[in-house]
C-alpha cells in the first residue's frame, strides 16, 4: 500500500523530448509517416518482399525469381546441404531446390542443364515478342537476340537471318555484327541474297556472295576465276601455310582465324603443321618412343622410326643411341638390343653400321666376301634373316664382290 501524500510523476527524459519533436516535425507539413503494411512497390531486395508473392518492383519476376532477391535477400541463396549432393541436375525437381546438385559452380537456373529444360521456363525471354520488344525481360543483362534464351529458343523466328523477311528488314536479327544480305545466314539460305562470285569486285569484298561458304579468295570462283585481275588479287594475298605462319599466333590471311583455328592450317598436306595442330599422331615423345607401337603408322616402331631416333627431342634421341646396336659388341651379343625384331648381323643396323669393322665382321660372318658369295645371293633362301631374299637383299645387292646382282635394281627399303 502507498504511503499518504502526493503523487510522484516521472520527469521525461532528454530522449524522449528528442523524439517526440522529430515526430512533430515529420507530421508537417504532409502529415505523419506510417510504418507500410507491406513492401514498397519499386522495391524488391529484402526478405520481406521476396517472400510475399509479389512483384514489388514490376520486372516481371517475382521473389526467388528476381534476381536482385537473389543477391540482397538471405532467402534465395544456394543451399549446402550435408552431406553433400552429387547427382545430375536436368529435371524440374532439381532446378528448383537452390543446390547445385552436380557440383559444377551453378545452381537451379544459374545452370545451363537447368535453363535447356523449356518446362523450367528459366529462360524468359523466349518468345518472338519478349525476344523483339528491345527490353531485357529477364534482367540477365542482355535484350532480345542477344540473350542465349532468344538465340536459342525453339519458338523464336526474329533472332534467325534465313529466310526473306529476316534478310530484308534492315536488322542484325542474330546480332552477328552483320545485317540482312551482309549476313552469311542469308547469302547462304536466301536465293535473294546470293549473286555471282568471280569477278575482283567480288573476289575482294569480305563477302560470300554466292553464299557457298567461302568468300573471296577462299573460294575457287575466284582464285580459278575468267578474269584475270581477280587471279592476280588472290595472288597476291598472305596465306597461312606451312608451320611458321600456322603457329605464330597470327592470322596471316586476315580470314578471322588463327593458326589451327584455320582451315588452311588444320586440312594442310604438311605433317609437321598436322602433327603441331593435333590432327595427326605423333611419336617423338619419351612415352611413344618406347610403346613398342608405330604410333604415327609410318611403319617404324619407336627407335627405328627418325622421329624419334633422330628428329625428336635431344633426350628420346640420346636414349635411342644409348640402345642402337650399332657396335661390334652389341652386334656380337645374340640380343635385338634396339628391340626392332632383328639381332645382330641380322639387323641393317649392323649391317651399315657407320663403324667400318662391325660392317665388315657382319659381312665376314654371313660369308658374303668369300667364294660362296654368287651362290648364297642366288639360293632363293634368307640367309642372314632380314627378310630379304638374294638381290632384293642390300647386302648382295650392294656388294661389289657379288656379280650375279650387279645388275640388279638397287633396293633402299629396309626391314
């Protein structure tokens, strides 16, 4: 119970004072502010607004699906499950439950399995009118045919320049850099577009008028052209050809592509541009070298092949000499010391080696500068086991002591 006597007020505080003027002076002259119900149309970035359904801000998107909720809310971020998810990410299920399912850095419609499922409707701006009306509809940062979802759309007709109306309307409609019959899509599907090429007018316009796929001078209509000049002009233009043009990071012809990027480059007859290029096998590494297989197919295996005995790298040559059997002693041993499935003698290695006295106590083994030489080279038979027979063999057929051969064409194919 209270005492007896007066009641005591509490004095307000310097706080409450402060705040009831600046009530004061934000209901003048327009009247006091309300705290809004909802969220402020124009707005859409907070957990509030992109939970409510709504497009606050009239992009035509909305919550989850705008992406300014994507990257101011707390609500529609990517979710790391535990533990963690490993699973393809092509259905609707999936492309909907903010986890980047397959792990790939992308998530939901960030992910480009996501966005070729039409049923996602990930990508919005996939209709001629949304791919036509010169807004960025989906607020991916790109307008009309220069959004992926309007090059690509299976409904969408204005971003294609292939038939007559698209090639005639005055537009870049696949926004290419090019417009109308400037376009290689028209000259190439629209009769309308196309004309002859042949003459120098043609031959050096950076087109292809008769829209057969090659321009200019990369189309024989000119280079084997009636008219004289526009040979000349195609004389005289910069190729790409041969190794230094096609790997000097440069586009020699000035065609838009270089080195192996270039036809002329990457259908070229020269093996080493095709071996640099990757379009032909090679052997000349330590691995190929000693694969026991004839990796280029040029009929020689690993040390036996000049690719890698005397063209590769100084390493794999100095481990094939290292191998050889080219001296007396590894042509004396009984083993294929260079593994080319001939020993000793047998081998050509031996047989011409550049050390005279491994030559000659080859030929002294096989009999070949004795008496008997004219019969052996005449016996139908493989005496040194080469595989060539008589005077098909170099050691007949290049022996001056053998007379029944003298004649004989001189064969250089070797085992």
């Amino acid at each position: 119970m209270r005492p007896p006597g007066p009641i005591q007020r509490p004095t307000p505080r310097l706080g409450g004072t402060l705040a009831l003027a600046l009530a004061l002076a934000l209901c003048l002259p327009f009247g006091c502010y309300q705290i809004p119900a909802a969220p402020v149309y124009g707005y859409e970035y907070s957990d509030q607004s992109c939970a409510d359904g709504l497009d606050n801000d009239n992009d035509g998107l909305i919550d989850c699906d705008d992406t300014d909720c994507l990257s101011e809310s707390t609500l529609c971020g990517e979710v790391v499950p535990e533990p963690e998810i490993s699973e393809p990410e092509n259905s609707i299920l999936v492309c909907s439950d903010h986890i980047d399912n397959d792990d790939d850095g992308q998530f939901d419609c960030g992910d480009p399995s996501c966005r070729d499922i039409p049923e996602t409707c990930c990508l919005r701006e996939n209709t001629d009118e949304s791919c036509s009306d010169g807004k960025d509809n989906d607020s991916n940062g790109f307008a009309d045919c220069t959004d992926f979802g309007c090059r690509r759309g299976i409904f969408v007709t204005v971003c294609a320049e292939e038939d007559l109306a698209n090639c005639s309307d005055d537009k870049d409609n696949d926004n290419d850099g090019a417009t109308d019959c400037q376009d290689s899509d028209c000259l190439r599907n629209v009769p309308e577009c196309q004309g002859p090429e042949g003459d120098l007018a043609t031959c050096s316009n950076g087109l292809d008028d008769d829209g057969n796929g090659f321009a200019d001078c990369f189309d024989f209509s000119c280079t084997m052209s009636e008219d004289p000049d526009a040979v000349a002009y195609c004389a005289e233009q910069p190729v790409e050809d041969g190794l230094e043009a096609c790997s000097n990071a440069e586009d020699d012809d000035n065609n838009g592509f270089v080195d192996c990027e270039d036809f002329s480059c990457s259908a070229s007859e020269d093996p080493k541009v095709l071996a640099y290029c990757g379009l032909q096998p090679v052997e000349n590494t330590a691995e190929t070298c000693s694969d026991g297989l004839d990796n280029d197919g040029n009929g020689f295996i690993d040390c036996a092949d000049f690719s890698c005995s005397s063209d590769g790298p100084l390493e794999i040559v100095d481990a094939c000499l290292a191998k050889s059997e080219n001296t007396n002693a590894k042509c004396n041993d009984g083993v294929d010391n260079d593994d080319n499935g001939f020993v000793d003698c047998a081998d050509f290695s031996c047989l011409q080696a550049d050390n005279l006295s491994t030559r000659q106590a080859c030929q002294e083994s096989l009999a070949l500068l004795d008496a008997d030489a004219d019969m052996r080279c005449t016996d139908g038979e493989d005496n040194d086991g080469d595989g060539f027979i008589d005077c098909d063999d170099w050691d007949c057929s290049h022996n001056p002591l053998v007379t029944v051969c003298a004649d004989a064409p001189k064969v250089c194919a070797q085992p």
